[in-house]
C-alpha cells in the first residue's frame, strides 16, 4: 500500500458526485481525525475496480455494503468474498437523501433529470412540481451535464461540485433510507486498521453489554450439504453465546445448489468465542473466510412489539382459538 | 377474483416490454396449458400496485423475486411480507437475456439506448460496436421510443411488440443470469392453485430424494431477541428433518434492532414436518407467515468441489500445518 507524506490513495465508485463519492469524503474525514492519516480520492467506473485497486495494493477503498430498504449489496458481497488480498476494517453510515438542483439564475424549469432509481425516489417531489422526467446514466452526471430549463436530483454533494444552486433540499419520498459503506484495505493492514479506529493499538472503545467492541463478516462454506448443516453450524455459533444481526445464505455463483453463508457477528475474530468457533469449523474442513472487522455500532435494542408486525400472519398471541389452539386465522395466514 | 368465460387479468410491473413482462407472458401460457385458464395482461407502474391489484381480488399477478446475481429483490420481499390477503403459488424462472435492436433498415447507427443497468450489462458489445450509451428511463422505453441512427437493447419480446429488427440477439455480457419471478393470488386460492399447477387436486408432481413436491417461503419473527433466537428456531426445522435452500434476517422495515427470518423450505406448509414447526412456532407466540407455496424445481445438488470455492479462505482442506492445525494462512485468511 503506498503511504508516505502525501498520504493514501481512496478509491470508489464514480462518477464525482455519487453516493459513495459523499461516502468517500467522511471517510476521508474520519481517517484523518482518528488516524492522522491523509488520503486522497479517486474515482473508480465500477464497484469491482475498487476491490481490484485495492487487491493491487494501491490503496484503501470504500464500497456500498448494505441499504436498509435494498439490503445487501450482492454483487460488491461476492466479489469481496472471492477477493484475495482485500478486507473490511471499518463501517460508514450513509442518509440516502436527495437535493434538487439547478443552474444559477435558472427559473423557467421544464425538466427533472436523474437515474431512474433517483427519480423513482423522489416521486412525490415530481408529482408536485409536474416537471417532465428526463432519465440519466446517474444522478452525477445529472448534475454535472445539466442544461437550462432543468432540475437535477442528486447527492447534496453535488452543488458544490458542478457549481449548482439547490433549489430544494431533502426531496426523497423516504426519509429515514440509509446505506452502509465498508472501508476496504490490505488484508494484512484490516486488523491493525479496525484496532486503531476502535480506539488505538491497547485501546478499548466502547464493550457494551454485548462484550465485543467489533463486529465481523465472517463467510462460511459447509463441505457437506443436506438437512441440518446450517443448524448445526448456527448451533455452535449459539453455543460460543455469540450474537449475529445478519444472517444470510448465497448461492456459489455459477454453481446452482452450492451454498455460502454469511454472518454478522458481534465479536472480532480475535475474541476468543469467534476464535474458538471458526477455528472449529477449519478443523472440519469447511472454507472459511473473515470479510471484515469493524468498530461495533451503537444499536437500539427495542422488545418487539405488536405494532411493529407486518400485517396479517399468524401467533403473536392474536390468533389463537379459546382453546389456547390456531384457529381459522392461522390456516389462512400459514396457507394450511 | 375476477373470473369468468373471458377469463382472469394478470398484473405484472410494466412498461410493455419489461422482463416481467415478458415473465407474466410465459405464466400466461403455463397457467393456460396447466390449469386451463385463460388470462389477461395488465401493466402496472409499480410492484407494489401488482400486489394491490391481486390484495384487492381484481386477479392474480407476477412479482419479480430472486436474481441468480443481484440477490433477492428485497423491497417486494418486504412488500408480500407486510401484503394481508396475497399469496404465491407458482415460481417462473425467466432467463435475463438482452437482444439489440434497429428500426427496419435502419443502417447509420450512432447510439445505444438503455436503462443505465442495461447498459452496464452489455458492456462488451457497447465497446465492440463503438456505439455512444444514453440512458433511457427503462429498456422497454428504449425500444418503443426508438430514433434512427440508434440502437436499442431490451428483452426479446420488444422486437415483435415495437416492430423492431434484431440487430444481434444476446448481447449481455453474463451469460446465465435469470430471475425467479412468483405468480401471486389472493391467499384463500394459492394452496389450491399450487397444488393444480403440481399436478391437479389429488394429484402428486415430483416427490423426488427431499420427501415433497413443493416449496415453500415462510416468515418467522420470534418475539424474544438475543443470542441463540435464531439457533433455536433452526434446530427445530432441522430437527423436523427439514431442508432449507435459502435463509435470510432482515431487519423490521423502520425498526433498527429487530429482525425477521425468511426460509425457503422443501415442504408445503401442510405436510406434517412444517405444519408441526409452523405449529409449535405459533404456540410460543412467535409472528409466523406463509408467503408462498409452489411446486418444487428440479435443483441440482453437487459436491462442492475445490474449484467451486471463492478464492482465499481458510480450509477445505489446504491450509493446515503438518501438525493439522491452522497455520499462518489461516490467520491471514481470518484475520486473527
């Protein structure tokens, strides 16, 4: 990895003005506040030229991991599963919000401009001004190539960079839409790098009642296949008393009913508990592989309750007959 | 539902030209040779209104599900999740194909027109053919809206819908992608309808080596949080000898910290193994619903094999000392 007096190269997904370009500088920020370390920013065509720039030891990078309304990232979750040299040591919430932009001086507006998942976001703000919507390769290069006459969607990020007014701010239908970015490095730097995020080399940040200050990314292959095996895999998990808050199995791409899982788990790799478990499952024979390792985010942890409950479904106490038995109800919402 | 001598409407996410376009056109053709019902093709502008449509009895509908690269298609997820009166009761697996298209005669060309993921799909021929990409708000819209000089890249059935030549026919740059899509009906329908579609009334489809003909995706919110939630619920479908092709947690849309698990299981929810864990479920008060049932798909189940593993990773086998214990690779590999 190139550092020296001049700092390290940041690589991510363009074009200036995206999403993970905003995401890019507060990582930018964060780097430089908790690790003295300078970077500079370089966009990248796509998400897989990050991971490549980093596997080539150019750089850090930052990737989009995870969106609350989307979910993951499948492909930048692939590909950073298949990477060699490349591993997560940090995570960047992100509000996913849009601001309407237009030329200075601009009033005879006819046009709205922007990707059309950018202009599908922000439905209402169209709705109400009865612009015409106009697509775009991306919500930058709205922003970079607008014409008179038109408004562009785009990060706030944006006006500044391509010397735009906001006419307005904040128009996405959704409010509350965030993604996750991971900051990328060498492996052999990820640890070393989560540590120091985390508080410094003996540092302890926060330990929380979850008694890890990490979390981690951890890929599991079972070499065996068939009812039970992911039981028995969680069941050891369970075991270690190790809490996970994402769980999900994949197809090994190109290889129909070959199966990964992928777990976020409240520890580092390093902790004794997640130690113990992956150390067993190598002893097994199954693949395992460390994505990434992380500061542990302060999370709610709220009891459910019922108003939280999609609509409809079965249990949750409502549907069951006077004899303490599911009822009709039960048969219509579990489809018996 | 809307049934009768003129048969049923099925709502699928428009415009004319989609992929689920052309999905609602092979479940039209399947639901005629299967069940002998005649329907009828609406476009919606959006998936949630194809849900609306079938929650408000006006039909049935397809519904974009799972992508063999891109993942599940989570916002639909959530939306059947959170659906009161909707079910799914067949699965339509659907190639993800790209044909290029010219008006009739049309030799000058110039540009390629697509939705920005279109674009980005078939990157080879873009570059092979020199042509300058301008994105189109979707790839249907691409091929209706048609100018000369341009080319314009969609789902087969554009050229027969917008009286377009081929120019040249799969043009994207993966070959092998598709999409599951699931046909939708009101909940009080789907069981009977996926057990016509699996081979009539009493009838029995495929038993195959797994024990049942069908599939079935189930949501499962257990009301208690905290570690070994998720680990109890799967020692209860594994011992129920249950096996589960995909497994995902999500958290409660607008609730940080809880969390829903979605299983797709090879059972019908009436078989006795999943109606007794559905059961016992239900009984310690957990939220639990049936998304859909279908006839099962033939799924090939390979040995993993060395070559099918991602790169990296900790051991299948090659990355133990001569002592059998984790070496140096490992620690690189899991990042201890």
């Amino acid at each position: 990895m190139t550092e020296n007096e001049d700092g390290k190269m940041l690589y991510f997904l363009g074009p200036l003005g995206s999403f993970s370009h905003q995401a890019a500088m507060a990582a930018g920020e964060r780097l430089k506040g908790a690790l003295r370390l300078e970077t500079h920013l370089a966009a990248c065509e796509r998400a897989f030229d990050v991971i490549g720039h980093v596997e080539d030891g150019d750089g850090l990078g930052v990737l989009a991991w995870e969106n609350n309304v989307e979910g993951h990232v499948v492909p930048n979750m692939d590909a950073l599963t298949d990477a060699l040299e490349v591993a997560g040591f940090g995570l960047l919430v992100q509000e996913v919000a849009f601001d309407a932009f237009v030329r200075p001086g601009d009033e005879d507006l006819r046009q709205v401009v922007a990707h059309p998942h950018g202009l599908a976001q922000c439905r209402r703000f169209i709705v109400e001004t009865g612009l015409e919507p106009v697509a775009a390769p991306s919500n930058a290069a709205a922003c970079r190539d607008l014409r008179p006459g038109q408004v562009a969607l785009g990060p706030a990020v944006c006006g500044g960079l391509y010397g735009l007014e906001t006419y307005r701010s904040s128009v996405q239908d959704f409010q509350g839409a965030r993604t996750d970015f991971l900051l990328l490095s060498a492996r052999r730097e990820a640890a070393g790098l989560a540590r120091r995020l985390g508080g410094g080399p003996g540092g302890s940040p926060r330990t929380g009642d979850r008694g890890s200050a990490y979390e981690s990314v951890v890929v599991f292959i079972p070499l065996d296949t068939g009812p039970g095996v992911l039981a028995g895999l969680l069941d050891r998990i369970r075991d270690a008393g190790l809490n996970m808050t994402s769980f999900m199995s994949r197809p090994i791409k190109g290889n129909d009913g070959t199966y990964s899982f992928m777990a976020t788990i409240d520890a580092a790799p390093w902790d004794p508990s997640l130690r113990d478990v992956m150390r067993e499952s190598v002893g097994r024979g199954d693949w395992v592989k460390t994505l990434a390792v992380y500061p542990g985010r302060q999370r709610p942890e709220p009891p459910i309750a019922q108003w939280m409950l999609p609509r409809g479904g079965a249990g949750a106490g409502k549907a069951m007959g006077p004899d303490g038995l599911p009822g009709m109800d039960v048969d219509k919402e579990l489809l018996w």
